[in-house]
C-alpha cells in the first residue's frame, strides 16, 4: 500500500484508515544557561541577557521536519560592577572609567553569580522594558538577583572615579519607576545599601533567607495601584522563616502602609527594623502585620526606632501577635490605637520595654478581642514613660504613667525651634531624640537596667548599664559631693578604702577628691576637706619665730 485512496504517497510509518496525513510542524522549547563567553549552536555569546530567537530545523527519521526553538541565558561571571547614569568607555562595569549605565544594570541584575556587589552612583535608575518583566497592571518592574547574598551599594558621586567608600547623606542613589506608585523592585536575597527608594519594593525568598537595607530611604511612596501587593511600601511575600532587616532606614513622607507580610499558611517570617526614624507616613494602619496567627504570620521588632508625626486612620501598628519594642520613641504620632492585636491565646504576645511615649493621640492605646483580658496580649510591658491616655496599662509595674497635662518636653528634650518638636540632628544617620536630662522635673529617673540585646542607642553611642528610655542615650554628667571632716592629730582615718592616717599626725587642713564610678557606668566626684586639729588634752602651747617642735614646752 504505497499511496493512500488519493494516490498521495504514505510515509514509512503511514496512517491507518484511507488517509494519509502530510508532516505536521513539530515544535519544541529548549532553554539553556551559560557564562558569557561560551560557544553554543555554532556561536560564541559575548552579551549577558536572554537569547531567544535561535532556531534549529531536525529531520526525523521518517522525514519529517522538526523545529527546536532555543532560548539561552547568559549570566555574567564577575563578582563587581560598577554603575552610572550614563555608559562610560567599554561600558562592561568593570570599574567607574568603564561603569555600565542603567539599561544594563537592568539587564545584568537578576543574573548576577552568588556574592556579587553592585556599586551604583547618584542618579535616578528606572526599570527597561527590554530587560524588565510586566506586573499584572502591565507596568515594568526590576526584578532582583535569584543568586543568594548579591549587594546593591549607592551613595557615591555622579563624577567617582575610584574607590568604593560610600557616602549616602551626600549622594542620593535613587530607584523609581516611571509611576511612582508601581511596584517596580522585586527582591530575593539582596543587600541594599545606600539606596534611596521611590518606588515599592517586594521582597520574594526561598526558605531560610535574608534581605538588608542599611542607610536606605524610603521617600513619598504612594502605593496605591495594585491590590495584590496590600498597597504597601516593603511587603514580605509568602516565605517560610525568612528574615528582612532595616538598619538605620529613614522611613518619610510615604502614603500607605510601609511594611506588611504575607498572610498565609506559610509564613513564618520575622522583619526586624534597627536605629530606624519614621517620620510623617500616613496609612489606614502604618504596620500591618497578617498571619492566621504569630506561628504562621510575620513578626516584628523595632529597636532605637524614633516614629514622629505619623498619622494612622486606624491602627499605628495591626498584627497578629509577636510585636516587640524595645528602646523606642514615639512622638506626635495620632492613630485611632495604637496597638489593633487579632491574635488568639496560641499566638506569641507582645514586648514594650524601656520605649517613650510623649504628645501622641491615641483615642486608645490597645484593641484586642481575642483573649480573655488585654494583659493577655503582651508578655512584657515594663520600663516605659507613657503620657496621657494609657489606663490599659496602670496595671504593670516599672512603668512611668504621665498625667494628661504634664508638659515635660521641653524639660526632657532639647529643641532647635520655640515649638516642642524634639528631633534633631545627633550625628546619626537620620534625626533622634536629644535628650538634655535623664529626670522627670520630680527627680524620678527615666533609666532602668539595659536590655541584654540592647547595647547602643539609635546613633550607635554605647549604652550604659542603666539605660535610658527612649531611642537616645544620653551620657552621665559628673554628679559632685562634698565632704567635710574633723579628727585630732594621732587619730586613724580612712576615705574610699585608702589609709589616712600618715595625714593625721600633722595638725592641719587637708583637701582629698575621688573619682568613683557606679556599677551604672557613671561617674560621682567625691570631694573631701579634712581638719586634723590638735589634741584635746592639751592646754597650752609656746612658740618661737624658728621653733622646732610640737609646742609641748
């Protein structure tokens, strides 16, 4: 049977039935990832990117065409990159006389190897649609590194031409997108420094990962464009036990939730914010943290964290349990509550320790409907200054609990201005609080004993062994005393352990001063005036112009 009922020839393997089908098209996908420089498909790929349009026509057996159509990634192989605005010479990154410009840094990011540092000058760096996939809203995003432990350095000089010491209160390293309101950076296991964002960022891991941003600023984001990311400023997706820090993060002016995680089954992620300033965000709630419960959702803790000026129409913080404040200061914030907790008795509770709480207004300090009664929510509340409106808490102990009309800023806080705004320039990173006393105009102090996980304030200045509330530590000022004393000569006596007693056998006025230091780590002056005066017994004495002796006789 050579021919089919037209007379078309059959094929080796031929159909059955009377008909006999011509070859149809036969396609397949073939992806393969490679270093630049390697020779595949009879060339040499000397460009990083992705290579999609290779074809390959393959005769079958039965001499039928097939089409393979091949996609090649090709990733970079060095470990350093250097960026700006604009390509300089060979453009390849190798150093700043040859920076790449923005379009490859796009390009080059999401394939970069494991522990490759990006160093990027000042300028703005947008997302390219060649190299940038679309979010659903059909805006192009950056998609970050999938290599663990890649790092993103910004703050030098548009003009550098060497070294890598980078300056961020100089140079403003900025990621925006065209709309400011779109996601358009998406994080795996990356370290941000220097980086100033306009834009949202999401954060994706795999298990077990870690993303940092240190010295960053997160400035007049508006969210606003896309439900499936909350609407929030950093969101954490759906990972298991993966951690986000924030050190020394300058949170301002943004007009949406600035950190959320993901609530799922799943997520077990904690996000941690260190010597961090948030100052005028406005949300519905400022930190949103969902989770079926604290063993599922994210947690949070904040330490040497400064909030200023922030406004929540409902909740300042809204979370499933775990929250834990440690050493910060809040001030001038308004929220309906400041603490909205819908975690159930298996949840984590939370911490507030040594944290200030001065000019906020909180129509409540705390909500909570899940658990028998509101101590239930918090394992820890102690060593905190609270001023007006916090009856929830007048059942912890060394807490300090201020009347509604007590005025202590300007007694507690230095100010640059007439008004009682209290941040100011300390020499950190970002504003903090200046203390200018460590005692409430009664003389109560405001310190209480450091917490072990605590050991600077949000500058970095050392902390003492007993602290002071509030983000900012202020340092100990000599405390002076001042002792008089009479003995007679012969008599023994000692001062701060040392024998005085040589001292004694000379009828006299003696001046001594020590320097003690408490377990504290303060300094106290002791300041001692000694008589040694003669003899009680002895009633009469003679003198001579050049006499000798003890005037005896």
């Amino acid at each position: 049977v050579l021919t089919d009922q037209r007379g078309v020839s059959r094929l080796d393997p031929t159909c059955m039935g009377a008909y006999e089908i011509d070859c149809g098209s036969d396609t397949t996908f073939s992806t393969d990832t490679i270093n630049v420089g390697t020779k595949i498909y009879g060339q040499t790929f000397t460009e990083v990117g992705v290579h999609d349009s290779i074809f390959e026509t393959l005769q079958t057996a039965i001499g039928c065409d097939s089409v393979v159509m091949h996609k090649v990634v090709v990733k970079p192989t060095s470990l350093n990159y250097y960026v700006k605005t604009e390509r300089k010479n060979k453009g390849d990154g190798s150093d700043w006389d040859n920076a790449m410009n923005g379009e490859d840094f796009a390009k080059y990011l999401p394939l970069a190897p494991d522990g490759a540092t990006f160093y990027v000058a000042a300028g703005t760096y947008k997302p390219h649609p060649v190299y940038s996939d679309q979010n659903g809203d059909g805006k192009y995003v950056y998609f970050m590194p999938s290599a663990k432990n890649v790092s993103i350095v910004g703050g030098f000089s548009a003009d550098i031409k060497s070294g890598t010491k980078s300056e961020p209160q100089k140079y403003e390293t900025i990621f925006r997108s065209e709309d400011k309101s779109v996601q358009c950076f998406t994080s795996y296991s990356t370290n941000f420094y220097g980086v100033v964002f306009e834009s949202p960022i999401v954060v994706n891991f795999s298990e077990d990962l870690l993303a940092t941003f240190e010295k960053c600023t997160f400035r007049e984001i508006d969210p606003t464009y896309n439900s499936v990311y909350k609407k929030c400023v950093v969101y954490h997706s759906e990972v298991l036990k993966s951690v986000i820090e924030f050190r020394e993060c300058l949170f301002l002016k943004n007009k949406n939730t600035l950190l959320q995680g993901y609530q799922t089954p799943f997520n077990v992620g904690v996000d941690k914010c260190y010597n961090c300033t948030f100052v005028e965000n406005e949300a519905d709630f400022l930190f949103a943290f969902p989770g079926i419960d604290t063993k599922y959702g994210n947690s949070y803790e904040f330490e040497n964290c400064t909030f200023s000026n922030n406004k929540a129409n409902y909740g300042l913080f809204s979370h499933y349990g775990g929250l834990r404040l440690y050493n910060c200061s809040f001030f001038d914030n308004e929220a309906k509550t400041f603490l909205s907790d819908s975690s159930s008795d298996s949840s984590e509770s939370s911490t507030l320790v040594g944290n200030v709480f001065l000019k906020n207004k909180f129509t409540s300090f705390f909500e909570g409907t899940r658990r028998t009664t509101s101590s239930d929510y918090f394992d820890l509340v102690s060593h905190n200054l609270f001023q007006s409106g916090i009856t929830e808490m007048s059942g912890w102990s060394d807490n300090i609990n201020l009347s509604e009309t007590e005025k202590l800023e300007k007694n507690l806080f230095e100010t640059d201005s007439k008004d009682e705004f209290v941040l100011k320039n300390n020499g950190g990173f970002t504003p903090t609080v200046a203390l200018k006393s460590d005692k409430l105009s009664d003389g109560k102090s405001i310190r209480f004993p450091r917490l072990e996980n605590v050991l600077t304030d949000q500058r970095g200045v050392e902390r003492l062994d007993s602290t002071c509330m509030g983000a900012y530590e202020m340092n100990c000022r000599p405390v002076e005393t001042e002792l008089k004393d009479t003995v007679f000569v012969g008599d023994s006596y000692t001062f701060n352990g040392k024998n005085l007693d040589e001292t004694c056998q000379k009828v006299g006025s003696y001046h001594f001063i020590e320097t003690l230091t408490s377990a504290a780590g303060c300094d106290s002056v002791v300041k001692l005036s000694l008589a040694v005066r003669p003899l009680k017994n002895v009633s009469d004495y003679y003198v001579k112009t050049d006499g000798k002796g003890d005037g005896s006789d």
